[in-house]
C-alpha cells in the first residue's frame, strides 16, 4: 500500500475529528429543539 507522513496523518485525523464534532454537534441541536418544543408546550 503506501505509507502516510506525519503530516499528512495529522490532517486525517483533523478531518476526521471535525466530522464527528460536527455529527455530534448536529445531534445535540436537534435533541435540544425537541426538548426546547416539549418544554414550551408543557408551560401554561
């Protein structure tokens, strides 16, 4: 196969944590609307 540099390593790895924040940060937004909707229809 080949074989990656360090650099190029690091840059795999950026990519790749910035893929999963924002996965992460997609999932917490949406399960905060929902609780955000619950909460403002509970209120009276």
């Amino acid at each position: 196969m080949f074989r990656l540099t360090q650099q190029e390593k690091r840059l795999v790895a950026f990519v790749l944590a910035a893929f999963l924040a924002g996965l992460g940060i997609k999932h917490w937004r949406e399960t905060r609307a929902v609780e955000d909707a619950v909460a403002e229809v509970s209120v009276p």
